[in-house]
C-alpha cells in the first residue's frame, strides 16, 4: 500500500501539490441581547430643597470706537416699506408717496380738511391700503429756523394721526420754503397758478418726502 500523508495529494513518489493552509474561523463575539438594558454612569443632585438660583447677568460693552479688534460697526440698513408725506395746510393735506424701497416719492391725493377730523380717518386708511412704515409730516418753519403758528398746528395734526395709525411712526421734519419749491417745479413743467391749487399740495408732500427719504440714504 503506498505511503500517504497529510500534505500529499497522491501516493510517495509521484509530484505532490501544497494544498493553501485554510485561514481559522473569526473569533466569535458575544451577541448583545437587546433586551439587556444598558447603564450609563449618572450623577445625583439634590432637588429637595428646589432649583438652583438661576442667574441672568449682563455686561455693557462700549462700541463706540468699533467692534472688539478695530472691526468696523456695519451700517444700518434702512428701513423697507412704502414712506407716506404730508403737507399740511388749514384747509388741505397733500399727500404723497414713496415706491417700497423708498427711494422715489410721487403725488398720491389731496385730502381736505374737516372738522369731523374725516380727513386723519382717510390717511390711516391710506397707510394701511398702500401697508406704510412710516409717515413724514412736514413741519413748516420761518427761514430764521423759529416755529409759528403752522408749525404747532403741523405737530398737533401729527400727534392725532399718530394715534389712529397703531405702531406706525410719525415723524416732523423741516419743511421751509417746501411749498415755494413745489410751485416752482410745477412752473417750470408748464403750469400756471390756476392750475396749480389741485396739485400743488401734493408736490410740496412730495418735496417733504423726497428731501426725507434722501436724507436717509445719506445717513446710511
């Protein structure tokens, strides 16, 4: 009988082949078993006598000379939304009105006054249809800078449309010689003195309003 062995693949004598050594079985890792629960070390605190006091402390920081290392304070961005300008006079309110970025102020209507006080009733609801953020009521002054009579009734007028218009502010700007301008500019486009008393209110609003809104573009 031929001799055999492990590594042989036929009889001694004849061309044996190696046959590759077969790699052992992968250790066996122990299965979890999810029903086993799993413990997370914790810490106790004691909550018999209550919370702890929370505390809430705030620290001012001066920027005026700049952010903390010389980063430069953004500038403010003005305000989106539709402006509303007001001319006010004894016996009308010319009204005008920005575009929403609030850059271009353009003739809306002329209100006139009553003594109901119809007309404020009219441009708050102006301000809602047209959803203004602000309105500017022009202030009229002497050229000396002093204020008259026209200029208490303008801040009179003001202060009662601001209470029918809710969080929208009222602003009173300088309105010298806004009229004077208006009449001038409708001149220049071809229109007499008649035909001015139904526009001109509303150009000098649009004066106001315009002089306003530039105003703010510069100061941003």
């Amino acid at each position: 009988m031929s001799e055999q062995r492990p590594d042989d693949t036929g009889p001694v004598g004849q061309r044996r082949v190696r046959r590759p050594a077969v790699p052992p079985p992968p250790p066996v890792r122990p299965r979890s078993n999810p029903a086993q629960p799993v413990h997370h070390r914790t810490e106790q605190i004691d909550l018999s006598a209550g919370f702890p006091p929370v505390r809430h402390e705030t620290a001012q920081i001066d920027l005026s000379g700049g952010l903390p290392g010389g980063l430069p304070i953004p500038p403010r961005r003005p305000r989106q939304g539709r402006r509303l300008g007001l001319d006010v006079g004894t016996v009308r309110v010319g009204v005008a009105i920005s575009d929403p970025t609030g850059t271009l102020a353009s003739p809306l209507e002329t209100v006139r006054r009553a003594r109901d006080e119809s007309d404020l009733d009219r441009i708050a609801a102006l301000v809602a249809e047209h959803e203004v953020t602000e309105v500017v009521v022009g202030e009229p002054r002497h050229l000396s800078g002093a204020s008259g009579a026209s200029a208490r009734e303008a801040r009179a007028y003001a202060r009662a449309l601001g209470g029918r218009i809710g969080s929208v502010p009222v602003h009173l700007v300088d309105e010298r010689l806004s009229t004077v301008t208006a009449a001038s500019s409708l001149r220049a486009n071809g229109l007499d003195s008649r035909q001015q008393r139904g526009v001109i209110d509303q150009a000098a609003a649009v004066v106001i309003l315009q002089a306003y809104l530039d105003a703010q573009r510069e100061r941003t």
